[in-house]
C-alpha cells in the first residue's frame, strides 16, 4: 500500500495490477476492475490465442483465470517483469 501512496504522491494514477505468489502457480500478476470494465469477448480471444500454439506469441501476457465477484473481477496472468 505504500508503494500505492508514494505513486500517488508522484502523479501517477495507481491501477488494480500487482505482482502475488500462489502456492500452486507461483508468481502471478493479479489484475482488479470492477465487472462493468470486464470484457468477456476480450477474454474469449485470449483463450484461443493462448490455446492455439501456432497463434501464440511471446510478446502477449498469457492470461491465467479470471473471477467475478460482487463488483469486481479479478484476473490473474503471467508475471512478466523484464528482466527487472
């Protein structure tokens, strides 16, 4: 939360994406929005990308899973870091 403030304080508008671990997946990248903002025909195309090999490309986050709740959904995909 504090990395949140200082971003902040700096300018910057601070979106729903951080960087967790999972017992099971390992370092994933979790990103959070409310329903209204989650495209359900984008995430479609992302499944066939990410299932299709001779469509996959390096250079798309491949997509994990993805969770509504109440108002929010959350999706989790390839923590993807640069080299950093």
């Amino acid at each position: 939360m504090e990395e949140s403030i200082l971003l902040q304080s700096q300018g910057f508008q601070v979106k729903g994406l951080m960087d967790i671990y999972h017992r099971e997946l390992g370092v994933v990248a979790a990103k959070v929005m409310k329903n209204e903002l989650f495209d359900v025909n984008e995430w479609d195309v992302a499944g066939i990308l990410n299932s299709d090999p001779y469509n996959m490309c390096p250079f798309i986050v491949r997509n994990i899973l993805a969770k509504k709740f109440d108002k929010m959904t959350v999706i989790l995909m390839e923590f993807a870091n640069l080299g950093v």
